[in-house]
C-alpha cells in the first residue's frame, strides 16, 4: 500500500507499525476522497484533535525508554536531555481509517492547524464523522466548517471554553496535602 | 482507478433491502417532514434523561404525530465525566483504572485497549500466561455485558422475568471476576505488562463449571423469547439498517454484523491470542432488532467456546508461571523482595511516585468490545503522564444511528430501537 | 461461617446484621438506640415509620456503574424484594427515594434537582457511590463534587461501586434511622437553594 498519490500529502511516517499520513489542511477533502475512493478505506474509525501547547517544554530527563530497550546515554544525545521534536502547528487532527478486507490495513490522516484556522468537515466522504466533529468542535474548539449541525455535544450548550485544550484548567475543588494543586 | 474488494458480505445471501437510506447529509436527526412541520398535531416530547426505557442518561426530543415518530434528536453529554482530561493529569499507572469505568458493563476490555496501546509504545514483551488470563476475562466480560443487555432490553420491551434469570447468571460471573481480582466490577487487574496478580488456585474448577452450565442457560433464555408471538412482533422488521449504511455510519460490533457485513477485529485484526482458538464470527442478514438480538445470543455462545479453550491452555502452565513482564522498570517488584534489595525498593518508589515514562509516539489500539471496535488513541511526550488520551467508543457511533434506523417507527418501536444498538451511556458521554 | 441453631439474638447480639461472634452491637446501633429514646415518637408516629419503611419505593435514578450494581439489587441473589422495595418507580411522584447511583455531571445537576422536587415528601436520599458522594475519583470540570451540593442526602454509601450489600447495609441503615425517629434530610439540612 503506497501513499505516494495522495493528494497534498506532506509526509509519511511509519511507526510501531502504523502508518500515519500526514496532508495538507487545504487539500483535505480531496486526500480523503482518494482514500476512499481509490485505496478503498470505507471505514472512518475516528476524528480526534490533539492540542500540542506546550509540547516538548518539559525535558525528558534520565534513561529513555526506547522500543529497543533503556538506553542512559543515546548515542548523539550527549547525555543531555531529549526533548521531542517541535510540531508545525498547535492542533493536530487525525483521522483513523481502516480498509473492511482481508489483513484490516488501517492508516493515520493527520492534518495540522492553528486555532481558528479552517477544516472542512469530511462528512460527505463519511457520514459517521458528525458527531465525532460534534465532539471536537465542542472540547477542543477547532474550527470545522461546512457542518450541518456543528452544536455543541457534551457540554452544556451555553458553556464557555473548550475543555480538553491544554489552557484550560482541569477545575474540581482543590484537596488537601495532595501534592496537586 | 484500481479495484477495491468491496466489505465481505456473506456469499449467496440476500439483504432484505439494498442501497443506503441516509437521506441528506445529516442523517443524526430525524426532521419534521415539510408536509408536517407547521401542523399543530405534532407534539414534541422529552424522553430522559431519566426514563426507565433509555439505557442510561440519554435524552431524545422526539416528535409524534399520534404515536408515529416523524422527528428525532438525540441529546447526549449528561454523563460526560472527562475521562480524557483527567487522565492527562494522573501517571500511567494511575491511569489505569480511569478507563474501565468508560463502558462500565464490559469494564476489562476498556482496560485492555488502554494497556495493550502503553504496552506496543514501551514494547514490552507479556507472558503467554498473563495473555491467555486476559482472552478468559475479557470474554467473561463480553458475556456479562450481553446478559445485561439482555436483561435490560427485554425489560424495556415487557419481557420482565427475562432481567432475573440473565442476571443470575451475571452473578455468577462477578464472583469469577471477584475470585481472581478481589472485587466484582472495576477490577484494575490488567496492568502494563500483564496481570496485577498471580490467578488464584480453585479458579480453574468455578470457571469450568459456569463454562458447563452457561450454555444451558442461554438456551432457556431463547426458550424463553424465541417463540412468543409479541416478543416477535416487536422485534422482527424493526429498525432496519442496511449493510452500505451500517458501514457509512461506522457501525461495528454485533450491528454491523446482524447487517450482514462479516467483520470481526477478533478475526480480523488479531489481538492477543485469538488467532490460536476457534470460534465463529456469528452474522445475520437483515439487520433488524431480531437479527441484533440473535447476533448477541450467538455471541454468547462462541464465548463460552473460547474460555474452554484458553481455560485448556492456563492450565497448562506450571503454578508459578510469570504472569507480569519482567521489566522492573515499568513493572512493580514483587513485595516480598522490597524487604532484602535496595534496587527493588529504589523501582518501587520511582514507579509509584513519578511513574514509569512510556517513549515519545503516538498509538491506535482497537478491540473488539461486545459493543464493537473500541478503540484508544494515546500521545505521548515520552513523560510519565499521557498527553492525549481518546477513546473511541461504539456506542457514541452507533447512537449516530438511531435516526438512520427509524424508519416509519412508533414509540414503542423507538424503544425497541434505541436498545436494540447497545449503548453505554458511559462511554458515549466520556 | 458454622452457626449453632442458637439465633443471634438469643447469644445477647441486638442487631441482626452483625454475624461476629462475641463482637457486640456497632457505634451505629447504640447511638439508634440512644436516639429512639431521646426522639420519644408516639405509638403512632411509629407506626408510620415503620409503614415507611416497610415499602420505600426507590426512584431509578442510575446513572452510571453503580446503577449495575443496584439493578442487581434487585437481581434474585441479592434479593431487594423482602424489603419491600423492588418496586422502582421511573415516575419520582410516586417514589419515595431517590438513589443517585453513578456519577453526576453539571448537565445532569439541573434534572437531578428538578427529579428531586418532584418528589413528595417525605423523601430520602441516598448518595450511593463514590462519584455521587464526593466527586469520586473524578476531580474535575465535568463532574459535580458530591450530590450533597444539589440536593440533601440521608445515607452516603461508598464504595466504587459498592457491593450490593454494602447498598443493602446503607437501605437498612436508613430504615433504622427513619424507625428511630430521624427526620429526612431536608428538615436537617435545609434545601439547597
């Protein structure tokens, strides 16, 4: 299975034995269909958003565990502390397709975007993805457009803030001599 | 343009109906017809989010035009807990038990996708004996779930005494499940790296003998409902979905099956070790509320076949077998040698206080629940705490389908509907 | 546990529940004893109690996993229906106590309150969980800290979830608490405005 004809396709990257493809936020539609279409994923499994604020400030100090074992001094790191690479933008948006045939190929559609910054919603491609854009929308706050119903899902609708971002705070009451503030 | 093998429809078998009933884009909501809407004879009612019938905290602001349902809209979010980011703040191994109070009728399978995706970033290696200890509850946990659905769905439709005779059995299962994790629900008995505990001994004889006794029950279950006319009534040609929307809509699970698509992640997609037992993917052709019913009966049945046989293979290891990976690193020591090694003792406090770090990466790990893939996507930074954590829950998609499925229905269809797609409301609200 | 054929009342144990042999009757049991005395309810007023107590219908009100283990309450094991008790009223007119079993969300705060008022009085409540009692493990923007903060609460079962007898245990103590003459919450907390 070769990704190399998506349309706006950025990068591909293969990890722990998943594929993720990352594309262009304005060429989304276009890669989804050809992912439909073309590679034959029928099935959208899921549509998160992940907020990158703050990614990588906080230093991975001491040994590191790798797939290949622990490892106190990386080759090349000098025995400084490895921080994980910057990403492009603050919000990443993936997409978890899978391929209803024989071996279950899944595959990553990964989009990066700034708060604000515009994403059609991929639901002419795939009818499921309105609520999980419902839900998106409502907890993280990217902005998706072309929703019909884009309302918010599991807050109260007259609720302020977008919950799971990173600049929000976790709230509760505070407790006691718990070390947690 | 290359040919793609369209989903594998069982060979030789009609759909009762072919070709999607998605009417417009938007197919969550059931609108009012235009030739209904200004009509004063509409009444819109509130169902929930208390009601005996709905499973949980779910709300539908249904429309009725005398009993017939011309509109619907699901309103969901009354149990939202913030799983997710609550999570971000507690250490993996804290973390654990967050998930299994997401879809709290199949609590360890929850567990497990949480684990197995902590388990593919620090790639660490499970005895054969911890694997085949957690293919044996998660069944369990697949047919607990399913007699509670049962239960309950009969309930909601009259079929009162059905709810004591399937939770006699589900009784029987949580003591198992006390027996071998110390409490009945929300047992934390999956860690990274196996089981938290060795499997105690008498375990083997009480789960052959439920392993004996359960088929018998699920018969009289059927004996019960299979051949009353009103149970039939009720059931049978109801909430059709079609196998092309079930797929659009991204139904899985005992849904999508009973639409006709053969699809099973246990087959499939193998997970632990269900490519070592035999067992059959049940699927039925019509996608009715009857055939989901069946689909879940059959269900129940396979799994009773394969916990005889990882029951087989657990009792072929020795009775010291390791059931947890060795790595001290992310593994607790055992408590015994916290009192004679320094190192032990050091691996204790690190794991506990700041916790285990699991490397940089990003992973989607999908099970099959008794509700259908569930799925876990978890971001991490390489720290001791997870960055994003998101769970991909069935019953969120197949609530989708209420809509879809509500085709010319009247309220009491609408009930038999909406119970008849298997929803937690736990894990729909998150 | 081997029992002789002696009841435990006969070996100078006051309250049933206590199977320990040679453990006498708990702090609770003492200080009912004590309140029974002090409150000095009229023969009819103990009656009533007593009716109350007899078929206290409960509301169902389950919202998450604790709901499941108070279905099976009901279940045959655990058998609520020698209280009478089994009869759970979806409508809250006509229930008498409300289990708030599962975790509470701030959405569902406004009909968790609007159920209670449709109650007639008197109404119980109990807290049945640690989600409902406390917030549980759920610290959070989602989750409201304890139901005592909507509504007045009688019997706070913990537990995550509690067995269902330790439920059992929190029904059986309410009855005691009503047969001694304990006014619902609402006339000793004061409603929650």
């Amino acid at each position: 299975m070769t990704y190399t004809a998506v349309p706006g396709l950025v990068e591909t990257k293969d990890a722990y034995g998943e594929t993720t493809v990352i594309v262009d936020t304005a060429r989304l539609l276009d890669a989804a269909r050809y992912l439909r279409d073309e590679l034959g994923f029928s099935f959208l499994s899921d549509v998160t958003a992940t907020d990158y604020l703050g990614w990588g400030d906080q230093a991975v100090a001491g040994y590191i565990g790798t797939a290949a074992g622990r490892d106190l001094n990386r080759p090349g790191s000098h025995g400084l502390a490895h921080r994980p690479a910057r990403k492009p933008k603050r919000f990443s948006m993936s997409y978890h397709l899978l391929a209803l045939r024989a071996g279950a190929t899944r595959v990553r559609l990964q989009t990066f975007v700034d708060d604000g910054e515009p994403v059609e919603s991929v639901i002419p491609i795939w009818p499921t993805a309105d609520w999980h854009e419902r839900e998106v929308w409502d907890l993280m706050g990217v902005n998706i457009v072309n929703h019909p119903n884009r309302v918010r899902i599991l807050m109260d609708e007259d609720w302020e803030g977008h919950p799971l971002r990173k600049d929000y705070p976790i709230g509760g009451e505070p407790v006691r001599f718990s070390g947690e503030e | 343009m290359a040919t793609v093998e369209r989903h594998p429809v069982r060979p030789g078998k009609q759909l009762i109906y072919e070709g999607s009933r998605i009417p417009r884009r938007c197919p969550t909501i059931l609108d009012v017809p235009a030739h209904l809407a200004g009509n004063e004879d509409i009444n819109q009612i509130n169902f929930g989010p208390n009601h005996p019938s709905t499973h949980g905290v779910l709300r539908l602001v249904v429309d009725l035009d005398g009993e017939l349902v011309v509109g619907l809209r699901a309103v969901i979010g009354y149990l939202h807990t913030g799983f997710e980011k609550t999570m971000e703040q507690k250490s993996w191994w804290k973390c654990i038990t967050y998930p299994e109070r997401i879809d709290y009728l199949s609590f360890q399978t929850n567990e497990l996708v949480f684990v197995l995706a902590i388990e593919k970033l620090l790639a660490l290696e499970v005895p054969e004996k911890a694997t085949w200890m957690r293919m044996c509850l998660l069944e369990l946990n697949r047919i607990h779930s399913h007699l509670v659905w049962l239960g309950t769905a009969c309930l909601e439709l009259g079929a009162i005494s059905m709810f004591w005779y399937t939770f006699r059995e589900r009784d029987q299962i949580l003591d198992l499940s006390e027996m071998v994790c110390g409490v009945r629900m929300h047992t934390r008995y999956f860690q990274a790296g196996g089981l938290a505990e060795d499997i105690p001994t008498g375990f083997y004889d009480e789960c052959w003998k439920f392993v004996e006794q359960m088929p018998k029950a699920v018969d009289q279950y059927e004996d019960m409902v299979d051949r009353n006319r009103i149970w039939l009534e009720r059931t049978k040609g109801l909430g059709l979905l079609s196998a092309d929307d079930a797929i659009a809509l991204g139904q899985s699970g005992p849904c999508l099956r009973a639409s006709g698509v053969d699809w099973d992640l246990r087959r499939d997609q193998p997970y632990l070790f269900y490519d070592r037992v035999y067992f059959t993917v049940c699927t039925r052709e019509h996608g009715d509320v009857w055939d989901r019913y069946k689909v879940h009966m059959d269900e129940m049945r396979q799994s009773v076949r394969i916990i005889a046989q990882c029951l087989e293979q657990l009792q072929k290891f020795e009775p010291g077998a390791p059931w947890i990976a060795d790595d001290r690193k992310v593994v607790l020591p055992p408590r015994e040698e916290l009192h004679t090694s320094m190192e032990s003792l050091i691996h204790h406090f690190k794991i506990v206080t700041e916790g285990y770090r699991v490397p940089e990466g990003e992973i989607y790990t999908t099970i099959e629940s008794p509700r259908g893939e569930m799925g876990c996507y978890v971001v991490s930074d390489g720290g001791a705490k997870p960055w994003r954590v998101k769970f991909r829950a069935p019953s969120f998609v197949a609530l989708q389908a209420t809509a879809t499925c509500m085709h010319e229905a009247l309220i009491a269809d609408m009930i038999a509907i909406a119970g008849s797609l298997d929803t937690v409301m736990g894990e729909v609200d998150r | 546990m081997a029992l002789n054929d002696k009841s435990l009342a006969a070996r100078g144990l006051q309250s049933e529940r206590v199977q320990w042999v040679g453990k006498g009757p708990g702090v609770f049991e003492r200080e009912v004893e004590s309140l029974e005395t002090e409150v000095g309810l009229t023969t009819l007023a103990k009656a009533i109690a007593w009716a109350q107590t007899k078929s206290m219908w409960p509301d169902t009100f389950g919202l998450a996993c604790c709901a499941i283990e108070m279905m099976s309450i009901v279940s045959s094991r655990y058998d609520i229906a020698r209280f009478g008790m089994e009869a759970f009223r979806s409508s809250p007119r006509q229930a008498d106590l409300l289990i708030v079993s599962g975790r509470v969300s701030h959405k569902m705060a406004a009909p968790l309150r609007q159920i209670y008022d449709q109650m007639l009085e008197p109404k119980w409540v109990i807290a049945m969980g640690a989600c409902a009692s406390s917030g549980g493990m759920f610290n959070n923007y989602a989750i409201l800290q304890g139901v005592d903060r909507v509504v007045p609460v009688d019997i706070h079962v913990p537990g995550c979830p509690p067995r269902p007898e330790a439920l059992m245990e929190g029904i059986v103590r309410l009855h005691e608490k009503v047969n001694a003459g304990v006014p619902p919450a609402y006339e000793i907390r004061g409603v929650a405005e």
